[in-house]
C-alpha cells in the first residue's frame, strides 16, 4: 500500500510542476535568460561591442588615474560620452529583436499567471460600459442613459447565479452585476443590449487557465495587451465587458510577488550566467 501511495506521488510530481506558477516562471526565466542571451549574441556585432566596451575601460581607468589633471579628465569625460554613444548604436537593433519577441510573450503568459481564476461561491463583479451616443451612431438600436441601461439583460447559466440586483451607474454609462460561481470550470455569460447579444467568458476554480479579463470593441493596441478575446462587433452599443479577477501573487519566503517581478529578477539573473558561459558580449 506504501509502494502504491509512493509511486502515485512520483507520478503526479511532474504534473504539479506543470501547473505550479512559481515552477513555470523558473524555467520560463531560464529559457528566456538562455533565448536573450542567444539572440543578441547572433544579431550583434560581437567585434565591434566588445571594442566599444574596452575603450569605455580604458576612458574610465583614465579618469581614476588623471584625477588630478583637469585637462585629462575632462577629455576622458568627452571620450566617456562619445563611447557610451557608440556602444548604444551597437547595442540598440539587437535588443529590439530581443525585446519585442519576449514582450509579445510575456502578454501571452500573463494571460496565466497575472490573475487567479474566480473561487468558487465568491462574489465578483461584471461590470458592462455602452458606448456613447456620439460613439454608437452605428448600433442597431441606438438608445442612450437610462433607457440603455435599462434595456440591457444578463444571460447566465446555470452555475453562475446573481447574489444582488444590478447596479445602474447612469454617469459612467455602466451597469454592473453581482456574480458568484457554484462549480469549477470555465462558461459563457451573454449580454444582450439594443437586440444583439455578446458573450463573455468567466473562469471559475483553481487551475491555471487563460484568463481574459476584460473585452473590448475596437481599440486594437488595448486589446493586444489587456485581453485574451476576440473584439466585440463594431456596431455593438457595448463597448466594454469586464470582470474583476483576483491578481495572482506568487509567494516567496512569505512574500507575495507579481511574477513579472519575479519574471525579470531570474531572467536578468540567468542572461548574465548565459553570458559568462558562452561568452557573449552584451
């Protein structure tokens, strides 16, 4: 019966590290830390930056030596500028490459680890803004201020129930809902305003799915960043449907931490030992 209980621990090991935010930022830093160092090293001039990094040295070691010439010191300081100038222009296309690619990652990733899924029986807010009237002159059924707040109805099913009655924010052209979740998983709740219907979808449990916490109509670049769900149709009166999710932290020696911070603090951490161990210059 030991035997058993051992083995089934050993097999549900790797899988915990699977779903473990804090095993997942780890070896995604040490992947990155390796992928950063990798990539500036074949998109730069390694000659040239390490040249660059010799004279700013020696510019450097100068003005430590020639403190107490003036004239020296001072062109050592022009040289110093001139110096950092050049290793930047070096320096500057390579870790574009090397930044945009893991900025357009960390959006994706964060999609997981930024917030924590809905507990289940917690109340949480869903929270529907309508376009303004000078904004919404393409909706089907253009209608404005309390009429449109009031026109507005919820669809939910039947693990999501409403634990009070909406709130109507007539100035902020919102209305929002009380919500609570009975039972994991993920659903669709449907909004219907002006006779045309649109999804949200709620993540309800404790796993790590991919969360979206708001959605949007238009705002292409918005959406990039801040959601994980297709637009909302042009000529909807909803503008935006959002939920507030918990922000996942992650705990350190009792210290709870976003996994950016965490993210940045081992990738920096691993791009230095990369680079020692390869001997890139950066």
């Amino acid at each position: 019966m030991a035997i058993a209980a051992h083995a089934m621990a050993v097999a549900t090991f790797p899988s915990s590290l699977l779903t473990s935010p804090l095993a997942i930022v780890i070896v995604v830093s040490l992947v990155i830390g390796l992928v950063m160092v990798v990539l500036f090293g074949y998109t730069s001039d390694q000659k040239a930056i390490g040249i660059a990094k010799d004279q700013l040295k020696a510019h450097l070691l100068a003005v430590r030596l020639y403190r107490d010439q003036i004239p020296v010191v001072m062109g050592s300081y022009g040289k110093i500028l001139r110096g950092t100038g050049r290793y930047l222009k070096l320096a500057f296309m390579p870790l574009l490459y090397v930044i945009i690619p893991i900025t357009l990652l960390m959006v994706q990733i964060d999609r997981y680890l930024g917030q924590t899924p809905l507990p289940t029986n917690a109340p949480f807010l869903l929270t529907v803004h309508l376009a303004s009237q000078s904004s919404n002159v393409h909706a089907a059924e253009p209608s404005t201020g309390s009429d449109a707040l009031n026109d507005v109805t919820l669809d939910l099913p039947p693990e999501i129930t409403m634990t009070a009655p909406p709130v109507h924010i007539a100035a902020e052209n919102e209305i929002v809902w009380r919500l609570a979740g009975a039972k994991d998983g993920k659903y669709e709740v449907k909004i219907a305003a002006s006779g045309q219907t649109v999804e949200k979808a709620v993540c309800v449990g404790s796993d790590l799915p991919r969360i979206s916490t708001v959605r949007l109509r238009g705002q292409f670049f918005n959406r990039m960043f801040s959601s994980a769900e297709s637009a909302l149709p042009d000529n909807s009166p909803i503008e935006s449907i959002s939920i507030n999710y918990p922000d996942r932290n992650i705990d350190i020696a009792g210290y709870g931490m976003n996994w950016i911070w965490l993210f940045f603090i081992l990738s920096m951490v691993a791009g230095f030992i990369f680079k020692e161990l390869l001997g890139i210059k950066i």
